[in-house]
C-alpha cells in the first residue's frame, strides 16, 4: 500500500526527472538513471513488472535514443527493476516473510541483504559503462540540451520518498514491528503529499492510491492461497524430504553442485510467479535440504530469496523482461538473455555467500562477524565486479577475446574459493590481467602513433 502512495502522489516522476538530469552527461546517461530510479523506485514498490511498467514507460525510450538496442534497453529496466526487491530499507513483502521464517528480526534482514544489494547495483552500472565504450557511444548534446531541468518542486516531491524511508528505518531499529513501522510512514505519507499541489487540487488521487495498493495486496493474497494449497499437496506427498533426499544423494561431499541444484529448482519453481510465492514455494521445498548441507539459516533463506527474485528475468518465463519488451518493441527471449547477462550477479552472489557467510554482515548459527574478513572479501567484490562485467560484455579497453574472457572469468570463480589460497591466486590474476591489458593497448599505440611518423 505504501508503494502504490508513493506512486500515486507523484514522487516517481520526479525522482525520474531528477535522475536523469543528474546523469545527461554521461556516455550512458538514460540507462544510469532507469537504474537510479528503478532501484530506489522499487524497493518500495515490491513488484518488478510494477516497477518495470511504472518507471519503463519514460526511462526505455530514452535508453534508446542514446544508441542502445532495443533488447538492452529493456533488459537495463527489467534487471534494475526487479534488483528493487533486495535494496533496503523495504524491498518487498517477500523479504518480510523471510525475516518470519527464518526466525530474525527485519532489520538483520536488511543489514544482511545490503552489501550484495548494492553489489549487484554496481555490477548493472559496470555493465552499462562497458557496454557504452564497446558501442562507442558519447553524450549526445542534443540530448542534453533537451533533457527537462528539475523543478523546485521536483526536490521538495522526493520528501515524499525518503522522508517515510527514514521514519521506517529508525522505527525498525527502535524495536517496532514492520508493519507498525510501514503503517506509520503510511500515515506520514498523507500529510505529507500535500506537498504536491497536484494533490492539493485533487486530493481524491489518494483514495484512488489506496484502491490500488489493496488491489496489488488482493493479487498478492489470492497467489499466496493457491501456492499454500501446492504446497500443502506436495507436504502430504513427501516432495520436500525427497527434495531433500536427492540433493543429498546428487554428490555428498560437494556443496556446489548441490547449491547449483536448488538454484536450478527456484528458478524453474519461481517461474512467471511473483517473488513472494516463488520464494515461500522453494523456501518450504529446498530450505531444509540446503540446512542439511551445512548451510546456516539466514544464508540458505537469502539464498533461496535472491534467487527467486533473479527468476523474473531468467528465460523461457521472464516476467519482468516481457513487460520491459513490451515497451522497448524488442524480442523478448532477446531481451531476457540480455537481462539475465546484465543481472548476472543477482545469480552468482548468493553463491559467493553461501561459502562466504561473512558477506552478510552479521552473526550467524555457525559464523560471528568480523571486520578484518569481512574487509578482505569487500576487496575482493570490488575487483571482481568490473572484471567480470567486462568479461560478459566482450570489452574493456578493447574487444575481449575468447582466452581473455575465460581467464577474467575464471579468475572470479578463484577469488571466492574459501579453501586454501585461491582467492589470492584469483586477485592477483585479475590485477594482472588489467594491467597487462592497458600496457599491451599502450605498446599498440605507441606503435601505430611510430609508423604513421
């Protein structure tokens, strides 16, 4: 209900307006700012086909006009789009039930989700920036030019955002309940979208924004009785215990496989439904067999949550890709393809954690934080994501080939190895590998700036 306020009272177009102005001159300018505001968008929307449609509509065409294909400009929308579901403070409804069923309060929630949501931010805006340099593409003066200059009033509407933000995130960390907290800035929101003179003249759009946030949770409701009726059929056949059963049976002794099996699980369970019914259908599926594998609760919770989240823009059923395909007019298997590239990290962070618990910033089961590792794993997400955004888009400097492709990726995969000293192995591979790549474009230079003398 609070996302769909928000919606309604104008607070979205402005927080557009603004991004995009902040961002006209950069290469990739639109597609930066449909990230920024479909992130901040969506973490209180809690819909990814919502978010698409609310904020696609004007931040797709403009991807476009910059150079950009149609089938990546709709995968920039859909992947940033559905990131909204993990972005603290709100996220969605399917984070609030984790927090329930995992046993933790909501904001060890948010305090977990945080470093791998704006992680998988950054990677969306790395792959954006080589994507920029490999279509060679520059600011557009023409654009700029036209781009609409923020209105005072669009500053004071983005009150009207952070302002319950705010009201929610203290409340969470004085003890209130989530829904006390949201209902709260729920009725900061009223008075507070007065703001508006839109509102002012027609104070009735805030009914209207009530219908729709109760229809959003009527869908919602209906959704979640028709999985608890699946789920309750598969609890009375045993499906969760052989889930179980045949993770354990698949290879005893390796985690990874195993992990690769559930994921495979949640994204095929989690396909064209809504985040919330695809996380609870795995979650009461995959969860205990995960546990059983080693796993501590909260880890295989956001496992399993992350994932699902990933399945709106994984093929064949990408709902979030075929809404944004929809407005770009690209193919949207194409587009899905795209999104998933664009979205990789949605998918490879929950196994970065899953053997480094510690990302998660906070005390587990089986795991107590620590600063000085939990350092040493930040170096090493911010090294990995540049070289392996540049590895999926093809360029860096220059066109990637195959070899270096495989040895960008390759030294990722390393650098989260938690036995022995891989990880070093991998961070100083990767290192290498940028600084041989700048040196050998260097050397060409030099050779071409000597025989054109």
């Amino acid at each position: 209900i609070l996302g769909a306020v928000l919606e309604g009272v104008g607070a979205g177009e402005s927080m557009i307006r603004i991004a995009f102005y902040w961002m006209r001159r950069t290469a990739g300018g639109p597609a930066y700012a449909a990230v920024m505001s479909s992130g901040l968008f969506g973490t209180v929307s809690g819909s990814a086909v919502a978010n698409v449609v609310g904020t696609g509509v004007v931040t797709i065409p403009m991807i476009m006009r910059r150079g950009f294909t149609k089938s990546f400009a709709g995968a920039v929308e859909a992947s940033a789009s559905s990131g909204g579901q993990i972005m603290p403070p709100i996220m969605g409804a399917a984070a609030l039930v984790m927090a329930d069923f995992a046993g933790v309060g909501y904001l060890t929630v948010i305090v977990a989700v945080l470093v791998p949501a704006v992680a998988y931010y950054v990677s969306v805006c790395t792959m954006i920036y080589f994507e920029t340099k490999r279509l060679g593409i520059q600011p557009n003066e023409e654009d700029i030019a036209n781009t609409p200059v923020p209105e005072r009033q669009d500053y004071l509407n983005l009150l009207m955002i952070f302002g319950p933000l705010l009201v929610i995130v203290v409340l969470l960390i004085r003890g209130m309940s989530p829904s006390g907290a949201s209902i709260t800035a729920l009725a900061l929101l009223f008075p507070l979208s007065f703001i508006n003179p839109e509102i002012r003249k027609q104070p009735a759009r805030l009914i209207k924004c009530l219908s729709d946030g109760g229809s959003t949770f009527a869908g919602l409701l209906m959704a979640i009785a028709a999985v608890s009726i699946v789920i309750s059929a598969l609890s009375a056949t045993g499906v969760p215990v052989k889930f179980g059963v045949l993770l354990n049976s698949v290879v005893t002794d390796s985690l990874m496989i195993s992990l690769i099996v559930a994921a495979v699980g949640c994204v095929i369970l989690g396909m064209g439904m809504p985040t919330l019914p695809a996380y609870v259908t795995v979650a009461t599926i995959a969860i205990p067999a995960m546990q059983m594998l080693g796993l501590d609760t909260l880890t295989a919770h956001m496992f399993v949550f992350m994932i699902a989240v990933g399945s709106a823009i994984t093929p064949p059923v990408a709902i979030a890709a075929y809404a944004a395909a929809t407005i770009s007019g690209g193919k949207p298997i194409k587009t899905s393809v795209d999104a998933s590239r664009i979205g990789i990290m949605i998918f490879l962070i929950p196994f970065m954690f899953a053997y480094n618990p510690m990302m998660l910033s906070v005390d587990q089961e089986n795991i107590q934080f620590a600063w000085l590792p939990w350092a040493w794993l930040m170096l090493k997400l911010i090294v990995s994501i540049p070289v392996l955004s540049s590895a999926l888009i093809g360029f860096d400097k220059s066109k990637l080939n195959i070899f270096e492709i495989a040895l960008r990726i390759s030294c990722v995969v390393l650098m989260f190895v938690p036995d022995g000293y891989w990880d070093l192995v991998g961070l100083g591979g990767a290192v290498l590998i940028l600084l041989a790549h700048r040196r050998i474009l260097g050397f060409n230079s030099l050779i071409k700036e000597g025989g054109a003398l």
